[in-house]
C-alpha cells in the first residue's frame, strides 16, 4: 500500500540538487506530491511530500547516493498526505524595516491573538551587514478580512513595528 | 434553461482557440441563456467563457456587480470581443471553476477598453477599471485557449512590487 513521507533535505545550495534527488525518486517508483525548495541565508532546503510503497528506510537507501554526493541532512517523516485541500487566503500581512530580535515573535504573537491563520509565510534579511533590513510577508485567513487587524497591527506600530495588512479578493472566473 | 457541466483542467478543449461568432440567431440565443445560468448557479464566480462549458466561440459573461465598492458596467455579455486600449499593471490573486483547489497571482492591465458585440450582433465598447478589468482579462484568456496558470507570477513578485511602488 502506498504511504506518504515527508523529506526535508538541506545542505550546502549547489546546482543541480533538485534535478538529482528528483530522478532517484523518480526512478525509485516515487510520486512527487507538494514541494517547496529555499535557499535560507545561502543554504539548500527542500520540503517535498513523495507518495511510496517503500518503508522510509528503503525511501533513504534509494537517495542514499545524493545525499552523500551533495551532503544533504536528511528527515524522512511518515504524514497524512491530504492533496485537493488549499485554503484560500484572504489577507496579506507584510513587514518590513531594520533587522532586530523580535520582529517575528511579535507580529506573529498578534496575528495568532487576533485568530489569523498563517498559510504562507516568508522572511527575508537584506540590506548590507552594518544595516540589515527585515523583509516579511505572511498570507492568511482571518475572519472579519484586513481590517480585523486594525488593532494588532496598531499596537505593534506603537511598539515600533510597521506591518500593513492588506486584502487579497481571489477572482473567480 | 440548464445549467451546463463547466470543463476542467487538463480538458484539451480549454486549450483551443475559440472560434468568432457569425450567426446572431435562436440558436445563440439558446446558448445564452444556459450560459448566463450556469455562472449565475456557481457561487462567487463573476465570470465564465463558452470554451469552460465546451463551446469553441468568442463569448463571455462578466458581473462583478455584486460585490462592494468595485466599479463595474453591470452584466457584461461579451461577444468577440477586442481589448483595444490597455493601460497599468497590478497583481492580483485569481482562481477558475476549470482550475479547482488551486490559486494564484497574475499581473494584469489596471484598465482596458474593449469593443464587443451583443446578443443581437449590435456593437458595443466599454471602458473597464481594476476587478472587473482582471475579470474581463480572465475570460478573454480563456477565448484564446489561456488559463490563469499560464500567466502566474511569485507570490515574492507581489511582495516586491508592493514594496517598491511605495
């Protein structure tokens, strides 16, 4: 019976990973479900959800040569995997400003009191090492749409963090 | 009336480009009114093209007249139309009943005006803004065998724009 696994596999970023761990589950019988591949401050990372009738230790014995050759750290978890169930977002948060400790766990902290959802989320640090700048933007669902946030977001504003919500209208068509 | 099965993605028919209408008769007249209810029995879609529901000709219903704040021309029933003056970009975030549980972000024109006929073949030209413009654009790709997929930009893209608009 086939099963789902999760793999997150992150290394050093060099060309051609993606392409190489994609042929050994193709050619292993896997079927590739949702992904996300990153580099995170230069780093390789990969999340992939791939559907197999092996056991997770034969799954890492057919991507043992990968991983060797491009020195992956490797996790294979066993999950539910639920495809055909997105949801849809309906507000975008973004924040953006001089990097300090903080920022996420505040704006998050907010979010989560005021019942937002997180569905996506990415961050970013760029600027120049004597002036970082911090770059976050956050897709979710919340009740009540953007200006739910009013609130949160003027009391993160009083505390020095500018986060400005906006609606996301999916069209239908 | 009837309300008239919607195709879905990989249908090969959504790929094809569909072909002008020439006859303004019963026939179409038929169509029309499957047509108009079939998008007004799916809820929250403001707009449907006749290759969704496998008819290969230059037709298209937009209403965004229900939602709140949007300017909009009322029912728009599009008939080969032409966009013939564009103007803008903004990124929105657009979904398809051919294209279930899935979305995703598009650039489109801010505005457009386009020439079409009716239903009786008289001709008609309107000048759209914002949603009903996307929703405009939306159908009209379906016209030319496009789906939203085939236009989809990262969701960082519209992090970035927004970002440096400001």
């Amino acid at each position: 019976m086939k099963h789902w696994y999760m793999l997150t596999l992150v290394g050093q970023d060099r060309p051609g990973i993606v392409a190489a761990l994609a042929d050994a589950l193709f050619r292993a019988g896997a079927n590739l479900g949702e992904a996300s591949m990153v580099r995170l401050g230069g780093n390789f990372t990969i999340m992939m959800m791939a559907e197999t009738e092996m056991s997770d230790a034969s799954l890492r014995h057919a991507l043992e040569p990968e991983i060797r050759q491009f020195g992956l750290h490797t996790h294979i978890d066993a999950i539910e995997g639920k495809l055909h169930q997105h949801l849809t977002p309906n507000v975008q948060v973004t924040v953006h400003g001089a990097d300090r400790p903080g920022i996420v766990a505040q704006v998050t902290a907010a979010l989560a009191a005021a019942g937002f959802n997180i569905l996506d989320l990415d961050s970013d640090v760029g600027g120049s090492s004597e002036h970082p700048i911090y770059v976050m933007a956050i897709d979710g669902h919340v009740a009540g749409g953007a200006s739910a946030l009013d609130k949160p977001l003027a009391a993160l504003h009083a505390n020095g963090i500018d986060a400005k919500a906006v609606s996301i209208d999916t069209l239908v068509g | 009336m009837a309300i008239l099965p919607v195709l879905v993605y990989p249908d090969e028919r959504l790929k094809r480009v569909a072909e002008p209408v020439t006859a303004f008769d019963a026939r179409l007249h038929k169509f029309l009114s499957d047509f108009n209810e079939t998008q007004r029995a799916a809820p929250g879609c403001v707009g449907l093209a006749a290759p969704q529901v496998g008819c290969p000709q230059r037709i298209a219903l937009v209403d965004v007249s229900a939602r709140p704040n949007t300017p909009n021309n009322g029912r728009l029933l599009l008939i080969n139309p032409e966009i013939i003056e564009r103007g803008g970009e903004t990124i929105g975030r657009e979904g398809c009943l051919s294209v279930p549980d899935y979305t995703g972000n598009v650039a489109r024109a801010e505005w457009i005006r386009l020439r079409s006929r009716d239903e009786h073949g008289a001709p008609r030209e309107y000048r759209c803004q914002g949603y009903e413009a996307r929703a405009v654009l939306h159908e009209l790709d379906h016209l030319d065998g496009l789906l939203f997929l085939d236009r989809l930009v990262s969701r960082r893209d519209l992090f970035r724009r927004r970002v440096y608009q400001k």
